[in-house]
C-alpha cells in the first residue's frame, strides 16, 4: 500500500487507489467486492464508499482530525453528487456486500 502525505489523499481517493498517509490514520482500500473505502482511524470511522458509480460520504462529525482526514481525502469530479449519510447507514452499506 502506498504511504503518502495525507494532504495528497484527495488524488489517491478520487483515482480510488490504495494508499495510507504517513501516520496510518487515515487510509483507503478497494475491498474484495470492487468497492473503495477511506476510513479514518479504522474500519470503525468510514468516511468515503465507492460503489457503481456513486459516492457516498459520512455526514457525522467527530474529532477535528477525523474532519481533516475527510476534507483531505474528500473525492473531486464526481460525476453525480456525494450522497451523505449517517456512519451507521455507511457501515451498512459496507457490511451488505
């Protein structure tokens, strides 16, 4: 997996390639199903789901960092909007496939 300086997440997540920043807090990975996730400070904090052409995001707030991993890592040029949610209904969508 790639180490990379977490304010390059942006270009990793919005090529949905696997990456970890410096520190290992905040990551992205394509899961066996195809899907893409970046999480912050693990599986538990989801932050970013790729799945058939559309994004999904955690709308919940938590820490200033987590909020920083989520800005970083924030995907650009999406051709439909970033459909928001809870990170209950986000794990959800995860655990389903």
């Amino acid at each position: 997996m790639q180490r990379i300086n977490g304010r390059k997440a942006r270009d990793y997540t919005t090529d949905r390639k696997d990456f970890r920043n410096s520190n290992g807090q905040l990551y992205g990975l394509t899961l066996p199903s195809g899907d893409y996730v970046v999480y912050s400070y693990g599986q538990h904090w989801p932050l970013y789901l790729f799945r058939e052409g559309q994004w999904y995001g955690n709308e919940d707030r938590y820490s200033s960092t987590t909020s920083h991993h989520r800005t970083y890592a924030m995907p650009r040029f999406t051709a439909k909007p970033i459909q928001w949610m809870g990170k209950d209904e986000l794990q959800r969508l995860i655990r389903e496939r």
